[in-house]
C-alpha cells in the first residue's frame, strides 16, 4: 500500500476536523477513522503540529528543509577543511 503525502494544509484540516467531531461528541478513534487517516497518524501529526495554523506549519517543513541543507553544506566544509589540514600537515 503506497502511502500519501499529505501538504501542511491539509494536515490542519483533518485535524481541525477531528477537533470538530470530538466536539460533537464522537470518540477520538471515530473521528480520525472519518478523516482516513490512522489513530497512529493523528497523534504524530498532533505532536508535530498541534496549535500551528496551515501556513505556519508549511513555513515550519521548509524551515526544515532548509536547516538540513545547511547542515550538510556545514559538514561538507567541515571535512574538506580536515582534509586539506592533514594534507598541509603532511608536507612539513
């Protein structure tokens, strides 16, 4: 079974959704089985975004893309640069 990738918007929808079915009375595992989604799913995306609004939460995972970019840029010229330390060491 492949498994869909849901978009920041979309994410806080469904939550908002079981948010408003709760409310209604339903049971958490009645409301997250009405948006598709697993109880599993539910209480990840809860933790990961639970109070953000859609666009922040979009801001939010390409903060992330961007912080992982920089971190391997950073490790890269890290060892590049112990590369060329141990290379200049070499010819004394």
């Amino acid at each position: 079974m492949s498994q869909k990738k849901h978009k920041p918007e979309e994410i806080v929808a469904k939550l908002r959704q079981v948010d408003v079915l709760v409310s209604q009375g339903r049971s958490v595992s009645e409301a997250v089985r009405a948006n598709s989604v697993t109880p599993f799913t539910y209480y990840r995306w809860r933790k990961e975004s639970g109070g953000l609004k859609g666009d922040q939460v979009k801001r939010l995972k390409d903060l992330e893309k961007e912080n992982e970019r920089l971190r391997e840029a950073v490790s890269d010229l890290t060892l590049e640069k112990l590369i060329l330390k141990e290379a200049a060491s070499g010819n004394s």
